[in-house]
C-alpha cells in the first residue's frame, strides 16, 4: 500500500492480496490521516489489488464521507 498527499487529495494504491487485516489497518490510517490533516479528497486505486472484498471497501468509503464529508473515489 503507497500513500502520497498532493495537491489537496490522497491517493491510495493497493497492491497484492488484501485480506480483511489490511483492510482494518487501511481504515485506520485513512481515518488518523484525514483527522490530523485538512484533505478534501481521496482517490482509492484499487487495481493492483486483488481478493478483495468489494463490500469492505464501499463501506470504508461510506464512513469516510459521512465522518469527513469529503470526496472519496474507488478506481
């Protein structure tokens, strides 16, 4: 997992098998990074990701938008 901040949006690249762990340990990274930080955007990029639980990921969006209001994409 790669996390760059720029120009007001983080991106987020997933890369390899990414279990229910990593998912939990990507959530709390987004959530500690958007409450210390003023980030209006993420951009999740998911392709090099695999078994991944669509699910998961949609629910992690959802929180985020509702706790941070920002704008949060899934590539």
């Amino acid at each position: 997992m790669n996390m760059i901040f720029k120009d007001d949006t983080l991106y987020i690249d997933l890369k390899g098998d990414m279990d229910i762990i990593d998912l939990n340990v990507l959530k709390e990274r987004i959530f500690s990074i958007l409450s210390q930080y003023d980030i209006d955007n993420v951009i999740l990029n998911t392709n090099g990701a695999f078994n991944l639980d669509k699910r998961a990921i949609n629910s992690i969006k959802r929180e985020c938008q509702t706790k941070y209001f920002g704008s949060f994409k899934i590539m």
